[in-house]
C-alpha cells in the first residue's frame, strides 16, 4: 500500500508539502506510539474473538504488531516524516511488514477513538509518575519534620513576624499542599479511567465490537459511555494540567520561601553547592538558581492550562483537529512537574539549616505578644480588650526598647492590674510553641501526629501506585503474547 492510499479518500490530487508540514503532530504524538500499538494489539483480538475478523488475517496483524514493539524496545523503529502522524507511521510499518491484510486493522476504529485511547494511556503513566515525584518530594520535607521538631522559627503572616512555630510545622505545612496535590492527581485519574476505543470516528460502529473486552485488556475500569463525548472531550487533560498547574503553584511557594531563608538578610539555610550557581562577575555569590527556575517554570504550567482552556472553550461536537493542540502542553507541563520535584527534592534535601538564625529571628518582633493576650483571657479580660492592652504593652517595649519578657512585673501592672508573677512562664518561645496543643498546632506533641498521619496518606498512595502499575504492566504483558 502506498502513503498516499492509506488516506486517500476522495482526493485525486497529493497533498502539499507545506500542508503536510504545517499539519503534522509527528514531534509530539511520537511520544504515543508505544501505547498505539498496545491499543491496536488489544482492539484486533477483539475483533479476532467477536469473528469480525478470521484468525488467520487477526494473527497476522498481531505477529506483524509484536514485530513493531521489538523494533520499538531495539530502538530501530524509524519514523516517516512524510506521514502525518505516528497512527499512520505504524499502520504503514505494519501494512509493509505483513501486506495488505494490515489494512484490516482498522476495521470498526477510527483515528478519533485511537489516539483518545492512546492519549488516556499516556495520561496514566505520566500521573502515576508525577505522584512518585511528588510524595518523593514530601519524604524529603518530612524527614526534615522529624529532625527539627524542636527548631524553633518564626512564623509569618504577611512576611511579619506572628507567632512561634517549629521549621516541623512549617515544612508539614508544604507536606500537605503536596499531598493534596498528589490525591488531585488520583481524583483526575478515576475520572480518566474509561477506554474510548470502540466510539470510531463519532457514532460508533456497525460491526459487533466488545468494547468491555478492549477496555479491560488496555486496564481500564470500563468503556466510556458516549461516542461523540469519548472523542471530542479533553477535559481528563485539562484538569491533568490543572493538577499540574496547583502542584506547580505549591512547588513555586515552597521555592520562594528557599530563596529568601537563603538570603544574607535571613540566613535560615545554605543550599549545597551541587545545587546552586556562582555569578559571572561577582565571585562571592551563590545563586538558588534551581528554585528559581522552577518558580519560573510555574508561569510555563500554568499557560499551558490557559492555552489549553481557550483550545477547548468553543469546540462543536464532535471532533476537531483543534484537539490535536492538546500534547504538547500536556506533555510539557508533566516534564515540568516531575523534572522539578525531582531537583527541588534534592535541594531540600542537601541545604543546611542554620537552627541558630531561626531562633535569632523569633527574638524579634515581639512574636509572643499573642500569648500575652491569650494569658490576659484566662484571667477573665475579654480577648478584644486583651488585644489591646498587649498591644499597648508591646508599644510601651518599642519606646523603652526591651522585650515583653524582660518587663518587670510593676511594668506589666501598668496595662493591667490582673497580669501576675505567671506572666514569666507563658512568654519564653519555647512555651508559647507548647501551648499550641490543639488539632494541627505547633506543638511537639500536634506535629507528631501531624507527621504520622502524612506518612499514612503517602503509604497509601505508594500502594495504589504499586497496584496501578501492575495492573498495567499484566495487560502488557497478556497483550504482547505470542499468537
């Protein structure tokens, strides 16, 4: 069979070469073609069982199929820039390889039910990496959590000094951004879970498919339920890239804060050197670039969501090649998100924490004085009028320049008469940290539960990754058996 038969149609005349260039997907579908021989593997024995086709051609196709993957794992199958895509690659390969008879392959099927197949299988892959990736990242926080459940620091509200909470409490609050982002992931993947092979060009077919038996041997939990729906909807991509888009969100916070704590002004922590860039000019620098350039990625994520988002706002059903638009901002923002908790995981990792800056830190900004007013309530001061007269103490702290817990008691009495000797023992960081023994607080005590209950949810998704992959991996390897 020629190139040009393969999808000839009604056209008497070849297509223009600025045609074929500016309408082939080759350089990002190319990344589909293992999964469109799987997907091909599956659909001919179904068609093999349901006697749509006789087991002599079927077993053909499939010889001819198991032949491309061995090409494929040898790294010797080439790619056709003539032909638009990597469908047509592999359907040419096979019909060259096997003859005619290949050209029965494509019996109930279409191009827009294969490549939504092709495309759900890529997405699985690339999701159950990207929560590898992500609980990788939340490991590397959460053995910091347990070494540093005693490394007292400040804690911010408007890059202000508020309240003392352990470098513990702040990381875990990073662990569980990123296992949300991580479940986000798993949420879109049970939606993603329905196999659209079988829906053919957008009405379904006339011969009499098993559209449960393809679903199954490709691992899907089942078919979709509509043909025009299961090949003109991307919203399993969408929000795959909306996922992204948040874990990058999270990802970029987590850097910020990197890129401060390292700076001279605050000196929390020293990135290693692996980590890090010196200057071209000015030798005493060493640059978070890494954070950086994630923090910068993340505007890369977050377009390609909006890029994708206008794509599909004004599509008709049912299909349009507008879809076609849809890989390389998947593809891209999946890269973006692995490839950066992998480096940030590194990062955090290495760096050094410097436990005595952050406890110079809390020694300023009179952090304690919510505390103050906590105190002043349990002797019976409603907490409006606590707030105030800690307020005014802290106010009387900045004139004399002392610190709320160097007043002397005759100091205190002059903001209120109820402030006693007990003062003293409720304003020390380390007891204001303590205190805070409610449900997700700072202390030691809330931290620890905090820790073993991320670890739970990590295992968790661990497992459900483990099973995932194994259940793809047995369909693989059912499909992939000789004839």
């Amino acid at each position: 069979m020629s190139k040009q038969a393969l999808w000839s149609g009604r056209f008497e005349g070849e297509m223009d070469g600025s045609t074929l260039k500016f309408t082939s997907s080759l350089d990002v579908d190319s990344a589909l073609a293992f999964y469109d021989v799987m997907g091909s593997l599956a659909h001919v024995r179904m068609l093999k069982k349901q006697k749509i086709l006789s087991a002599g051609d079927a077993d053909e196709i499939i010889r001819g199929l198991l032949s491309i993957v061995s090409e494929m794992e040898r790294r010797e199958f080439e790619i056709d820039d003539s032909l638009e895509d990597i469908h047509t690659n592999i359907e040419f390969r096979l019909t060259s390889e096997i003859g005619p008879v290949g050209g029965r392959l494509h019996t109930g099927r279409s191009r827009n039910d294969q490549v939504a197949a092709d495309l759900r299988m890529y997405l699985r892959d690339v999701i159950l990496e990207a929560v590898i990736d992500l609980d990788s990242l939340a490991a590397s926080l959460l053995k910091i959590a347990e070494d540093h459940g005693d490394t007292i620091m400040p804690g911010f509200t408007h890059m202000q000094h508020a309240q003392p909470v352990t470098l513990a409490q702040h990381v875990m609050a990073h662990v569980f951004r990123l296992s949300r982002d991580a479940d986000r992931f798993f949420d879109a993947y049970d939606r993603m879970d329905r196999c659209p092979l079988g829906s053919a060009a957008l009405a379904g077919t006339t011969y009499p498919i098993d559209r449960k038996m393809t679903a199954e041997a490709l691992g899907f939990g089942s078919p979709t339920q509509n043909s025009m729906d299961s090949v003109s909807s991307r919203d399993n991509v969408l929000e795959t890239v909306f996922c992204a888009s948040m874990a990058a969100a999270d990802m970029s916070s987590m850097c910020e804060e990197l890129i401060v704590w390292s700076s001279q002004e605050f000196g929390f922590i020293e990135m290693d050197d692996a980590y890090t860039t010196g200057s071209s000019i000015m030798p005493q620098k060493k640059n978070p670039d890494i954070a950086e350039l994630i923090r910068g990625r993340t505007g890369t994520v977050v377009g390609d969501l909006v890029s994708l988002m206008t794509m599909a706002k004004g599509l008709p059903l049912s299909y349009n090649r507008d879809l076609q638009e849809d890989k390389r901002p998947l593809m891209d923002s999946m890269k973006i998100i692995s490839d950066s908790a992998h480096m940030l995981s590194k990062v955090i990792s290495s760096m050094k924490i410097n436990k005595d800056a952050m406890l110079a830190a809390v020694e300023k900004g009179f952090i304690n004085a919510t505390d103050l007013a906590d105190y002043l309530v349990t002797r019976g001061i409603p907490f409006r009028d606590a707030h105030g007269i800690a307020g005014e103490s802290v106010r009387y702290c900045i004139g004399s320049r002392k610190k709320l817990e160097d007043l002397t008691l005759d100091e205190f009495r002059k903001f209120s008469d109820s402030i006693d000797e007990d003062v003293y023992s409720i304003l020390p960081v380390k007891a204001c940290v303590e205190r805070r023994r409610s449900y997700g607080g700072t202390s030691s005590g809330s931290v620890d539960v905090q820790i073993t209950e991320a670890m739970g949810a990590v295992m968790e998704r661990s497992e459900r990754v483990r099973q995932e992959t194994q259940l793809i991996e047995n369909c693989w390897d059912d499909l992939l058996k000789e004839v």
